[in-house]
C-alpha cells in the first residue's frame, strides 16, 4: 500500500485526529471521580470521559532501598505514570565507605528523574555525591535553601573523618563539589513543577531548613514526612500540615509505640544529670551531631549556666568546627525559626552564647577539672565523641549522657545496655564505669503525634519507613488497633516494607480538563450540595466541542480556531492516497459495485473517471487505466469509509461479474458484494 501524505505539525495528545472530526462532548454535569475518591471540577473545567487503562497504568510503585525496616541511609524509589522519584539519599552511621551506600544495585541510576533531599543528616543525604558523580544519574536534585547552605560543609566533615576508617570511600572532595553545583535550591511553600511532576517542601520542624515533600502526579497527591517533629522547641517551628490532600502518605515509624516525656520534664531532667556529673568533679559528654539537636541543647544549657552562678566556674565546651562555622546559616535563616527566637533576636543574636567557648582542637582543650563537652558524632562511632569517651569512661565521677536516637549496630547503642567494658579503636578493652544516661530530645514524632497526624491527613495508603523492624511492626498493629476499635470504614491501608521490598498500589488520579477561551465562558458552574457540577450554556442538545490537548498530565479544552492562541500547536489537514491494482474489471463495473450511477465527463482531450463515495472518498481511475486511486482527508470517521471502500474495491476483481460485459445485463447465481451490502453486514 502506498500511502501520501501532506505533513502535519506536531500534534501530541489530542482528543481528536484531525480538525474535521467532532471533538469529545461535554454533556450537562458530567464528571470523572478517581477510584476511591470523590467527584471534583474546578471553575471553567469540565470532566474527561476517561478511557479504561491497563492495571499497570494505575499502579504506583514504592522501593525502600534504604530506611526501609532500618533507621539509617534513608532512600526511597517512587515510580508512577512513567515518572521516577527518588526521596533522600543518605549513609548509614553504623557502617564506613561503601558499605554505608543504601542498595543501589536494585535501581537503574539513569531512569531517575528527580531526587528529593529533606534535611542535612548524614544518613537522608550522605550518599548523593556518590549517586550525582559516580553513577549513570541524570536527573534534577532539589532541597530547601538551609539544607544546601549546610550540605556542603556537613558531608565535608563527613568525607574527613570517614576517611580515616575507611579505605573504600565512595567519593572525594572533588566529586562533593561537583554534586554541589548541581543541586537546586527552593524555598518552603514554592510550587515547582518539572515534567508533570509538581512538588511543594512545608516545613518539617527537624532541624533548620528540614522539609516534607508534598507530590503530584498525574491527579495522585503523595506526602513524604522524612524525619519531622510536632512539637515546637526553643528554636524550631513544629511541621506544618499541607493544605491539599494527600492519597499516599509515606512516613517516619523512628520511635514506634513509644511516648516522648514533656519536654519541660526532660529538659528538668537533662540539667539535673549534667550539674550531678560536674558536682561530683566529673567530665560530662554528651555526644550530639554537630547540626541539629546541639544548637537546642546549647540554648538550654547557656539558660541554666546563666541561673546558676555557682556553676559558671565550669566551663562548657562545643567541640565542632563545623558548627561554628554553620552558626552564620542559623542567623540567615532566623525567618524560618519560630516566634520565641525571632523575639530575642530583635535585641540580641542567641545564638551567641556567654557560657559555651568552641573547641577548635584537643590540642587547646586542657582537661584539668569537671567540665561539659558537647562533641560529634552522636552515635560515638568515631571523631572526637570517640576518643573522649575512651578517655573518660574508665573514671566513675564522669558521666555519659545520649540526648538523642542512637541507630542499632552503633557503639552509642551498644553502650545503652550498660557494658561493663567497650573495646578501643586499638583494639584494647577499656572498663566503663562512668555514668551512663539517655533523654531523648530527638526531634522526631513519638506515637501519639505520628498517629494525630496520620489521622489529620487521612491518606488512602500508608506507608511506614525509618523505623526498625520491631518498632515499625508494633506501630502498625497500634494503629490498625486503634482504627477498628473507632469503627473507621475508610482506615489507611498500611505497608511497612523492607529494603529492596515493592509495594505496588492500586491508583487512579483525577482528570479534569479546563476549558480556554471561548469554551470557558460556555461553562457555567453551579453549586449544589456543597458538590460542583458543570453545564454546557450551548445550544444544540448541550454539547461543547473542542480538542482536548494534554501535555505533562495536564488537559485543556480548546477550540480548533483557538488553538494558535493558547498553544504551541497547530491543525493539519491529513490527506490519505491508496493504490488499488485492476486488472480485467471496468470502469462500469467499479461504480456498479460501489452503488453509484455511472460517473465520469469527457474533456475535450479524454475522458475523466471519478466517483464520490458519501461525499468522504474519490475513487478515480489512474492514467494508465491498471490501477484505482482512492483519496480522502484522514479522520477517524473517514478512514472508517475508506476501509469500506478498498475492501469492496478489492473484491470487484472476484465478481462473477468482472469475466462478462458489463453493458449486458448480468444474472448472479448469488449476490455479490456492494458498498451498500458492506455497510449492511458491517452494522448486523
């Protein structure tokens, strides 16, 4: 077959195939619900009569490579509507080099296309110079502007102590600073969108600049928590409830069913430890990461040194260079702290500090009497944290106090079982006989935060991650408990799956398209029960056309004459040109066959064979009087009628009919097939 054609512009996605062929109606309060969920329309919108899609269409796809019944290297793969997300990317604290990667080798690195960071702990972003400069990764990297100000000289300190005990490092200086040019920073409340993936950071209230995700994609609203906190501190706001809706809800499960103490108790609590430890002529550590919970516990300490005068003689040591250095992002960023700190920054910087000197070096540190030492890394598995406790922890006056998570596998977990002896970074036994005490003033939810807040958001899916397989479980079983003890018919389905475990769920977005120009001011929106409905004003049985364009799952109602003005498209006519051969059959017997009289004029010159099939097809007879040519303007419709057309054409060679003159009249033993006889056996 041979097929002409004039080309066409480029035409992606529309509702109709050519701008002769009716476009989808819209009739009177017609509308599209997603499954499970309730009908919507929005003002000048009208509802996509859907088509049925595949299963594996409607199937989100959610991967833990990392966090998944663990806490530690948090990474997650979201994979919807031909989209690929990955949400953090970070290092687990118990292992070193490329050990502490999260599992990498369940994913293609190159079918990524964007990567969400929520916060600067080593374990949600550690691993993304590795994933940016080491592997096939060509996508887009967003956090929040303070998350990226910190990253740099986070993962810095990270490469410097971690290559002391590693041989394996997964990346170098030079490839962070590479992965650092590329990152993209945004500001909370920013609506970003790339490629039909939109996307919009709340705040989280874990530590500065730490934010939860809120995704679309295709009408499907996902919100990812990462680590986030509903109570507000000494300077940090609690986590914001995003104002959409949410279908699927991935989630902390970090403390399980577990309660935190009030926090007025805790920090009682706390200060009570540390005087106990320096009264009895004590070195008090406390083990903190260099960003986060330490500015926190600075704040509390700098308000109980200032109260208790007969303790200003002790002095109280932050070792972290680090931190020092990130005090100047803390005071940028002061808009994003709460009301409290933005007061007393009105008079005065409180992140400065009278009673707290930095430690830049062991070197400059004369350990000569009771003193409080604030040092990184929190879970002691290396760094100065280490090599203090190894020196302290043989001497029953000192104490150890863990203000925070300690990760399973770490030396700071270990300890909380109350060794009576550790092992050295030399490999020597070392006694324990100091103190050893744990509050927790990690600012992650407990349990009845995670579950008012599971129910203030209401998703059709949960999934839990950031939790160790026994917490996970029994925050799972807490929550299912509490749902069927108040009779709640539309309770979340929960998943909690492990690293490198699928979970496939079943969704369908919305759809709505919205009407432009002079189809929008056709619509009229009228309320009715709270609910919205749509009714065409048109005339005509109210029926609107117009073509639907999609673009990035994104629908527009446009008319054909409007569609150089709201688009980058433009219409084309298709015209369609087909070849059929003859042989022994005439003229005569072509236009008998089709139903039509006999067609045709006589020039001057020659004689001109062509006939009409319902005012769509021209069937004419080519020069060289051998073969049919068969045109029409290519529409669905249309190509219907040709179809009739060729498949009649193409049986006049087997007529009876085609052997014998067709200017005698013929007599059929049976009858043979018309255009009109096609049309009648194609409707039975």
């Amino acid at each position: 077959m041979n097929t002409n054609t004039t080309p066409p512009s480029a035409f992606p996605n529309l509702g109709s195939a050519s701008t002769s062929t009716p476009a989808p109606s819209i009739a009177h309060g017609s509308s599209t619900a997603p499954s499970g969920g309730s009908t919507r329309t929005t003002s000048g919108s009208a509802a996509i009569a859907s088509t049925p899609q595949s299963r594996e269409d409607e199937m989100m796809y959610f991967q833990p490579i990392g966090a998944g019944s663990e806490v530690g290297r948090s990474c997650h793969m979201l994979k919807f509507k031909g989209k690929t997300l990955m949400l953090d990317c970070g290092a687990h604290p118990a292992y070193n080099g490329l050990g502490a990667l999260p599992f990498f080798d369940e994913i293609d690195p190159e079918e990524i296309d964007i990567v969400l960071i929520t916060h600067f702990h080593i374990d949600h972003c550690a691993s993304l110079p590795y994933l940016m400069e080491k592997t096939t990764f060509r996508g887009r990297v967003f956090m929040t502007h303070p998350t990226k100000a910190i990253f740099r000289w986070m993962l810095s300190d990270y490469v410097r102590v971690s290559a002391s005990s590693a041989d394996d490092m997964p990346y170098d200086e030079h490839d962070l600073q590479r992965a650092y040019d590329r990152i993209e920073p945004i500001d909370f409340h920013q609506v970003v969108e790339v490629e039909g993936v939109r996307f919009t950071a709340y705040n989280a209230g874990h530590v500065l600049g730490a934010a939860m995700f809120h995704i679309e994609i295709a009408g499907v609203r996902i919100l990812y928590t990462g680590d986030y906190s509903r109570e507000e501190d000494r300077h940090l706001m609690s986590a914001e409830q995003p104002r959409d809706p949410v279908d699927v809800l991935v989630c902390e499960s970090t403390y399980g069913v577990q309660n935190h103490t009030p926090r007025a108790e805790r920090e009682a609590r706390f200060t009570s430890l540390v005087h106990q430890v320096v009264s009895r002529g004590g070195r008090c550590l406390i083990p903190i990461f260099a960003l986060g919970r330490a500015q926190e516990l600075l704040l509390i300490l700098d308000e109980y040194w200032a109260e208790h005068a007969e303790l200003q003689h002790v002095p109280i040591y932050y070792a972290s260079n680090l931190a020092r250095k990130c005090m100047a992002v803390y005071q940028t960023y002061m808009n994003m702290m709460n009301e409290h700190i933005r007061r007393q920054f009105a008079t005065k910087n409180p992140f400065i500090f009278k009673h707290i000197q930095y430690l830049r070096s062991m070197a400059s540190f004369d350990d000569v009497g009771p003193c409080v030492m604030m040092a990184s890394p929190a879970m002691l598995q290396s760094g100065l944290s280490r090599e203090l406790l190894e020196m302290w922890c043989p001497d029953k006056k000192n104490g150890l106090i863990i203000p925070g998570y300690v990760v399973e596998g770490t030396l700071g977990k270990h300890l909380l079982s109350e060794p009576s002896e550790i092992t050295s970074y030399s490999g020597s036994k070392l006694p324990v006989r100091c103190s050893i005490d744990y509050i927790s003033f990690s600012a992650h939810v407990d349990y009845a935060q995670n579950r008012d807040f599971i129910d203030l958001i209401s998703p059709s899916h949960l999934i839990l991650v950031h939790g160790e397989t026994n917490m996970m479980n029994r925050l799972r079983q807490a929550l299912v408990a509490n749902w069927t003890a108040d009779g709640r018919d539309n309770a979340p389905k929960v998943h909690a799956p492990k690293n490198a475990e699928r979970v496939g769920l079943p969704l369908k977005g919305e759809k709505y398209a919205k009407a432009l120009g002079n189809l929008a001011s056709a619509l009229e929106e009228v309320g009715a029960d709270g609910l919205r409905a749509v009714t065409a004003k048109a005339s005509g049985g109210g029926v609107i056309q117009g073509l639907v364009v999609a673009k990035d799952f994104h629908y527009h109602l446009v008319a054909v004459d409007e569609l150089r003005e709201f688009t980058d498209l433009r219409p084309a006519t298709i015209h369609m040109r087909q070849y059929v051969p003859l042989d022994s059959a005439t003229w005569e017997l072509v236009v008998w066959h089709l139903g039509l009289t006999r067609v045709g004029s006589k020039s001057q010159h020659k004689a001109v064979h062509r006939a009409i099939v319902s005012d769509v097809v021209t069937v004419s007879l080519a020069g060289n009087l051998r073969e049919l040519v068969v045109e029409w303007v290519g529409t669905p419709v249309n190509d219907v009628v040709a179809d009739a057309v060729v498949a009649v054409l193409l049986h006049v060679e087997s007529s009876p009919a085609a052997v014998k003159s067709p200017l005698r009249p013929i007599r059929f033993p049976c009858r043979p097939l018309t255009y009109s006889s096609f049309l009648r056996f194609c409707h039975q």
